[in-house]
C-alpha cells in the first residue's frame, strides 16, 4: 500500500542552455506521432493481462519490437523470477552518465492494466521516440521495462543491482498517468530529490500543466533509491484521490485511459529527460 504526504510546487527555475547550433534542437514534445504512438501502446499492452510467464513473454516481444522499429537495440535482463526489457540509446559526446527512464510492464492476473502500466510503458516507448530525433545526447539512456513490479519491485530491484557503480545521473519511473476524471492535468512527483523537484517544476511550466510532489513509496523508483541513485516516480494524483478506482481490476481497459491527459504526463517526463540529455553536454 503506498503512503503519501502533499505539497503543491510552485516554484519553477529556467531550463539550462541548449547546445550551440541548430542541429543540437531538441525535437518538439507535440509530435505528430505523440497520440497515436501512446493510444496505441495501450491497446496493444492492454489486449490481455501481463502477468502469467506467457502473457509476459509477448509484453516482452512486444516492447522489443517497438525499440527495434525506432532504431535501438534492445536487450534482456534476467533475474531468477523475471525479465526485464531495455535498450540504452547512446551518449554522442563518449560520456560515460546514465540517465534511466522506465516502467513496469506487468500486471495484476485478470487485470489488462491499461492505466496500470500500460501508460507508463505508453510514456517510456515516447521518450525512446523522441531520443530518436536528438542528435546531440550529452548522456547515455536506458529506457527501461521493468517485470514483476505488482509482486514486490523484482524487476527494478533487479535493474538496480545490475547499474551498481554506474554513473546514474537520475532515475525516472512512470506509474499510471492515464486518469483524470476533474480534468486539471495535474500529476504527482514522487519522492524526488531536491534538484529533480527542480526539474519537474521547470518542465511542468513549460509543458503546462500542475504538479504536487509527494513521499509517496511503494513503485520501482523506490528500488533505485535503496540503491543509492537519485530517482523519482510520476503517477496521476494517486495521492490527492483523483487516481483511478480500476487499479488491479478487470475493468482496468483502454476505456477507462485519458489518452490526452496520458500524452501531458509523456511530454512532462520527456521534457525533463531531453533537458538532462542536452544539458549535460
């Protein structure tokens, strides 16, 4: 069970300069393809559960595919229980930091968990989309798909394990950003550090939308923070109640997901990512 406080973020500080020259742009966070790249993860990942080893080997052939189809390489983490799915999209400065971005893949059994975590796999296939138009990356990331979350963090802590002594900049996790029922577009950051309350503050301004930073635990950010990294989760207002009341249900479908509030939660966690890449060159 996840245990949260509140507190409203008002403060916003501007985002570093971009690298000199035009071709080191970022790519624009509205893409024609944002929409229809999210609707359709979710009502892939959302066609059946994800929590039997078969359900889970096609959620897995799946998610390689789609990292294939953009260009990278994607790899498998095995643990004694699971498997993980990641792809690390590489620095084009020879840096040796490591930026993670990732989301569990599996589900409760019956549920299709389309807002949960079809979504956050939904956010983490886009960052990973729009990495693809970045020329210029002062960082190397992994985007990363994490198994057996809903069993106890298996997966992330699994993933943990393996970056011990990396050099991880930050660590970002989406759970469940695809529902809004009073429409205020306002997420949650969990448990950030200070500098990364930072970040969001500024991306949210330029992106647009609200955000309440919580202590919220109990989701795979928490696994890299135990091992030491400096990490954060994103969910819709799970603590303030305006979360969904499908969690762990059969009624968790694709109908049930905000695909546009989805695509807000996308560009935010993409703002603050493509951001850490550029500005760390």
């Amino acid at each position: 069970m996840k245990l949260a406080a509140c507190v409203v973020l008002a403060a916003c500080t501007p985002p570093r300069d971009l690298p000199d020259g035009a071709e080191c742009a970022l790519p624009q966070l509205a893409a024609d393809w944002l929409h229809d790249l999210a609707a359709g993860a979710v009502t892939r990942l959302a066609a059946s559960p994800r929590s039997t080893t078969t359900e889970r080997d096609a959620a897995r052939a799946y998610l390689a595919d789609q990292l294939t189809q953009m260009g990278w390489e994607p790899e498998l983490q095995a643990y004694p229980t699971g498997t993980n799915v990641y792809a690390t999209i590489p620095s084009t400065t020879g840096s040796t930091q490591q930026i993670v971005v990732g989301a569990h893949f599996d589900t409760v059994a019956g549920s299709p968990g389309a807002n949960d975590n079809a979504t956050g796999v939904a956010a983490t296939l886009a960052v990973a989309r729009w990495l693809r138009d970045t020329p210029c990356r002062g960082a190397n990331v992994i985007v990363a798909f994490f198994d057996q979350e809903e069993l106890g963090l298996f997966g992330s802590r699994a993933f943990a394990a393996k970056l011990a002594g990396a050099d991880v900049t930050a660590v970002h996790t989406i759970d469940q950003i695809g529902w809004d029922a009073d429409r205020d577009r306002r997420f949650e950051i969990e448990s950030p550090t200070a500098a990364l309350a930072q970040e969001y503050a500024a991306a949210a301004a330029i992106v647009g939308v609200p955000i309440t930073t919580t202590s919220t635990q109990g989701t795979d950010h928490q696994a890299f923070r135990e091992a030491g990294f400096p990490a954060v989760g994103l969910t819709e207002e799970y603590a303030s109640g305006d979360t969904s009341p499908y969690r762990h249900t059969p009624q968790d479908t694709v109908l049930t997901v905000d695909v546009d509030y989805l695509v807000f939660g996308a560009m935010l966690v993409g703002q603050v990512v493509l951001h850490e890449d550029t500005g760390s060159m």
